[in-house]
C-alpha cells in the first residue's frame, strides 16, 4: 500500500484535535438549556449526523451521475464509500434524534418529518448495499448503485414533502402540533458557536473518513487489476 | 456467380412504433396465459381478505381505512406483477431479442411500463367493485379513479425500472420490494391522502396538494428512468 | 467484414478473452470451435453488441463497437442457443414483433417468406409453446434472418436437437449462407462444421490457437487437429 501521504496523516490529526475541541465546547462551553436541560446538547452531534447523512447521499448521487457519464471507476468508488459512511451517520442522527425526543416528550419516536425522512434515507441506503451485494459483475455492480443513488436521491425531498404536508392537515397527538418544531428553542451565541463548530468538525470526520475508504478501496482494484494484467499478457 | 444479399432498408423513425410492438406483446402473451394477472388478482383479494379480519373494519372505521387499504394492496400485488413481468423476460433470454434490435432502450422502457400499467390498472379495476360489494362502500368517485390512475403510473414507472435492476440480481424475489418501498413512499402517501379526499369529499383545496405531489412525482420519476434505463440493461 | 483485434474481455477481474485477433471475410462460413468455457459464446455476444469489450477493437460491418452499436444491429441476425421467443404467442406473431421492432418493410409479405423459407407455414398459428425444440430453432433463425441481414452469427445451434432436426437446420444454415452472407458459427460438433463452414477456427484459453481454411480440412483430420490446439 502506498504509504499515506502527508495530507491525510495532517488531516487525521487536524480531525481529532477538532473532535475533541467540539466535545468541549458541546459538553462544557455551551450553557444548559433552560427548558429541557442538559439532554439538550445531543441536538449539537444529532444534527451535525444529519447533516453528514444528507451530504453523504448528496455526493453519491453526483458520483452516481458522473460514473455514469464517464465510466471511471473512481466515482463508483467515492460512491460505495460515501453510502457506507452515511449509514453510520444517518443511524447516529436517528438514534440521538430518539435519545432527545425520550425525555422532552416521552417517546422514543415522533413522527416528525424530519426524523421519519431519515429513517427512509437510511433504508435506501440499506437497499443499495444489497442491491450490490446482489450482483457478481463489478462493472454492472456500479452501473446499478449509480442508477439507484439517483433515484434514490430524488425521492428524498418529495418524501419530506409529503410528510410535511401529512402533518400539518393531521397534528400528530403527541409532540407539537407546528411539524416543524422538533424541540425549538432559540440559541444564544456560545450555542451558536458549539453547534457550527459541531457542523464543521463533523464535515471534516466525513472527509477523512472517506479518504481512508477510498484508499482501501482503491488497493483493493489495483491488485484484482494486476491479476487481470498478468493473465492476459501471460497467455 | 452467387446473388449478393443486401439488407432491407429499414424503415426509420421506430420508437413510437417499437412502443406500441412491445405492449402489444405483452398484452396478447399474458392474454392468453393470464397468469401474471391472475396471481395479481388473487392475491390482492387475499389481502383484502385478510384486512378483514385484521382491522376489524367496522362501518365507523371503515370509511376513513378504505384508502389505505385500497393502497396496501395495490402496492404488494403489483410487486408481483413487476417481478413476473420482467422475469418473463430475462429467463428465457428474450431480453437479449429486445436488445438485439435496432432501436432505442428507452422503447423497451415506455413499453413495459404501459404494459405493466394496463395490468396493474385491470387488476384495480376488478378490485375496486369487489371491495365496494363487501363493504358496502361507494367508491366510484371520479376524482378517486384519476388518483388511482396517477398513482399507478409513478408506481409502474419507478417499478419498472427497478425490476429490471432487481431481476439481474442473485436475491431477485426478495430485492424489489426492498429497493422500491421506500423511493415509492411520497407516492404512496399521496395517493392514500388524495383517496381518502375524495371518497370523504373533502374540498378541493385540501386534495389539491397531494394531487400536485402525485404529478410532481410522476413526471420527475418517468424522465430519470427514460434518461438512465440505457445504463440498467446494458451489458 | 469482420475485424477484431487485441480483444479483451473480463468479467470482474477473471480475463475469458486474451488478446484476441479475429478476421472475417465478406461471404465466409467460419466454424468457431473451442472447448467449454473457452469463451465463444462470449465472444459472440461481443459482436453481437451485447457485450461490451473491456479491450482491443472490434469492427463488423464497417461499424465500430461498441460506439456504433446501433448501425451493427441493422445487419446482423443473431441465433443464441436460447430461442429467444415468446412461448405465450404463435410464431406468426412472433415473427411479427420482431418484425415491427426493426421496421421490416411490407412485413406480412416477408413473414410468408421466412416460414416458407424454414418449413413452418403450416404451423404458422400454433403457440410457440407446443414447438419442439428443432422447430424452435428453425423459427429463431426465421427470426434473426426477417431483415435480412448481411451477416449472421449463430451460437451452437444444433443444441438439443436430435439426428432428423440437425438435418433440418444444416438445411436452412445451407440456405442462408447461399445468399452470400457472412456467417459465423460456434459448434461443438467437429464434422459437421467442417461440412459447412469455409473456414475452422479453434478458441482456446481466450485466444484463436489455430485455423484451417476449408480447401485444407479434411475432416476424418479434424478431432486429432482440434485436440492438439487445445493442448497448446
């Protein structure tokens, strides 16, 4: 394997400081909230997951469209690993989602859109690794994660739509009846900066996380590429 | 001196009628077999059957449960009828004959999903008075049918596509219900949504937004498949 | 007519065609032998355009694969060992579709002359379904010579058919072949190719390891050349 090169061994250490400047500022920094207290501060990583989960199906429907269009394997790499990523993510969303919701309305679950849309990401996300593992032939495996990443992606906002519209003609008995309101609260300027620096440092354990993946993944073609090369000039 | 073949000149400009080719195949196929329809069919009325006896469907309950009933089983019988009718093809190779001919993949594409609308659309049509008998509810609102009309058309349109992935995979039975349930998700909600408001005759402003949703849906899904299933039979 | 050269083919990383050169005259009868998995029908459904090569150039026709694929499909006629028909219709309709589907000129007219041709005009309107498999057969080559073609690729076509059927077909392979056209046909039966075909070639691990122009095969030779090549 190639040794890593200089900007990711930066950029590992570049992560951890800045996870652990987060934790900080999560758990220290910003000040308790008044009405629901200290179970508040999940919202800071919960939504920063959701935001990885998001940017996550993001890049692989994009990686989706340009394999398609290209044919380079690279993309059908970025987008495998970006998929993975986003299930470890999206699961963090919902279940710090449902951690929050337990004690503010006394339910693990709430049928808010914004938490019902990720569960349906995370079971899109689910389809396409078995859509993949599926099909034997790498090069049909990529062409059909591409297609569904596409697809995929696209019914995500028309889901939340419906949900949205769903729940402001049927308020949901138990939450708030505004589908929009999953714990609103107004946010002072010291949990301003926890939360956009939760944001960043979360996008930046994306990126890393990726460039690992990507790796792995790229060692592991070159060598199944050598075997093919080395079988038909030795014939 | 041996007479020289020459290729028929081809007459030209064959989409709209490969289109036509291919629904008419598959209609007079399944016409004389009717066994795709009719394992549809009987299953639907099976669930029907069966959310009988598991709702409890009582004339109070009934009215506002019709829809999603209506729905549900719409949606798990016509996974049977996408599978089949894209296996039909696959396992005796016919796909090959289709891909042998000069024209444009996406031909196969409208055609089969004209073909599997026609079914999906005679099985409902069957259905839906049955329903009607057993329950005593009227459901021959005119809205309703153009609801059932559109929702069976993003249905068939995202199914279709999706089938054609599912049926290359080695988990084929099992794979399409997973891949398609929750991309299919805003249509679904939509189209249980809009039912219930016509057959509650709610006014017009209140359906309004569902049967926006359902067009959106519709157009948006139909072209994206147009656009990638090249990259889904190819090989 | 035919050109390949260098032609690479992989699924996922396991190579089935090496490097292989291929040449086909306007006119040829080419046998394409080999033993089980040597990869001919691969390389058939490469030129057929339904497999796309991973390396090397292919041409048929004037026609560059895969860019050009469509222009291919309008001369070709393909005949797989899966019959490519619809057992629900009957073999008029059939044909009818397949007909409708390449924009077959004064179709009725030409579907009366295939099932003359193939010896299936009174069976025109019984389901494909009920057909043995020799006349399944003979009904796919009808299929795949309804436009015409100019070339013709056959892939083991005496596949399940018994000692009458095969005469049949070799019958109808005559025909076809007599009006000029180029054909080129994977078999694992060594006589009989050499019965029919202008030219043998034997695929062995991915690439042609030998090739007997007719004039030059005498057939009682063939099974000891054909074991040599494959040892190679």
């Amino acid at each position: 394997m190639e040794p890593m090169p200089r900007t990711l061994r930066a950029l590992n250490a570049v992560t951890a400081g800045l996870f652990v400047i987060a934790l900080y500022l999560v758990l220290f920094y910003a000040p308790r909230e008044a009405v629901m207290g200290e179970v508040q501060r999940v919202f800071y990583f919960h939504v920063a997951a959701g935001w990885v989960g998001a940017l996550a199906f993001v890049v692989a429907a994009v990686s989706g469209i340009v394999y398609l269009a290209g044919g380079h394997r690279l993309w059908d790499r970025v987008g495998l690993s970006s998929v993975e990523i986003g299930i470890v993510f999206t699961l963090i969303n919902i279940v710090s989602g449902s951690i929050w919701a337990r004690p503010i309305w006394n339910t693990w679950w709430t049928w808010d859109p914004r938490l019902v849309t990720a569960t349906v990401m995370e079971l899109i996300y689910i389809a396409y690794v078995m859509l993949r593992q599926g099909i034997e032939d790498p090069e049909r495996r990529a062409r059909f994660g591409a297609v569904y990443a596409i697809v995929g992606f696209l019914s995500v906002p028309l889901t939340f739509l419906s949900i949205r519209i769903w729940r402001t003609i049927h308020p949901v008995v138990i939450g708030s009846g505004d589908p929009t309101a999953q714990g609103a609260f107004d946010m002072t300027p010291k949990m301003l900066t926890a939360f956009m620096f939760s944001l960043l440092t979360f996008t930046v354990i994306y990126v890393t996380l990726l460039w690992h993946r990507l790796r792995l993944e790229a060692l592991a073609e070159r060598v199944e590429q050598r075997k093919m090369e080395l079988s038909a000039g030795g014939s | 001196m041996v007479e020289r073949t020459a290729a028929l000149p081809l007459r030209r400009g064959g989409f709209g009628r490969a289109v036509a080719a291919v629904v008419w195949k598959d209609l007079a196929a399944e016409f004389r077999s009717r066994e795709l329809i009719g394992a549809m069919l009987v299953f639907a009325l099976l669930v029907v059957l069966i959310f009988n006896f598991a709702l409890e469907l009582d004339i109070r309950t009934r009215s506002t449960v019709t829809a999603g009933v209506l729905w549900v089983t719409f949606a798990f019988a016509g996974t049977l009828g996408l599978n089949r009718s894209m296996a039909s093809e696959k396992d005796r190779g016919c796909l090959d004959g289709l891909l042998l001919a000069p024209v444009d993949r996406s031909a196969i594409y409208f055609g089969k999903v004209v073909a599997n609308l026609a079914f999906m659309l005679i099985v409902e049509a069957i259905v839906l008075p049955v329903y009607s008998l057993l329950y005593n509810a009227p459901l021959f609102v005119p809205g309703l049918l153009g609801v059932i009309f559109l929702g069976s058309l993003g249905y068939v349109g995202v199914g279709t596509l999706l089938a054609s992935m599912a049926v290359q995979a080695r988990t084929r039975d099992v794979l399409l219900p997973i891949l398609l349930f929750p991309v299919i998700l805003p249509v679904l909600l939509a189209a249980v949504k809009a039912s219930e408001g016509f057959l509650q005759g709610l006014p017009t402003a209140d359906i309004l937004p569902w049967v926006n949703l359902l067009l959106v849906y519709d157009v948006v899904f139909l072209t994206v498949a147009w656009m990638v299933y090249d990259y889904v039979v190819e090989e | 007519m035919i050109d390949v050269r260098r032609l690479v083919k992989t699924f996922g990383w396991k190579p089935v065609l090496r490097g292989l050169d291929f040449h086909v005259e306007p006119g040829e009868f080419v046998a394409l032998l080999g033993p089980n998995g040597a990869g001919k029908t691969t390389f058939l459904r490469i030129l057929a355009s339904l497999s796309r090569p991973s390396m090397g150039d292919v041409t048929v026709g004037g026609y560059r694969l895969p860019g050009q694929a469509a222009a291919v499909r309008r001369i070709l006629g393909v005949v797989s060992h899966q019959p490519l028909l619809y057992g629900d219709l009957t073999a008029e309709e059939n044909l009818r579709f397949f007909g409708r589907l390449y924009g077959v000129p004064r179709l009725e007219l030409r579907l009366g002359e295939v099932l003359e041709m193939i010896g299936l005009s009174v069976r025109r309107r019984d389901l494909v379904r009920q057909y043995s498999r020799g006349m399944q057969q003979r009904l796919a080559i009808g299929r795949a010579v309804l436009h015409e073609p100019e070339i013709m690729l056959f892939d083991e076509p005496h596949t399940g058919l018994d000692q009458e059927a095969s005469q049949m077909l070799d019958g109808v392979l005559r025909q076809v072949a007599a009006r000029g056209r180029t054909v080129v046909m994977t078999s694992h039966d060594l006589l009989r190719s050499a019965e029919l075909a202008t030219r043998v070639d034997i695929l062995s691990r991915g690439v042609i390891a030998a090739s007997y122009p007719g004039t030059s095969l005498e057939p009682a030779a063939l099974p000891a050349l054909y074991r040599e090549a494959i040892r190679g």
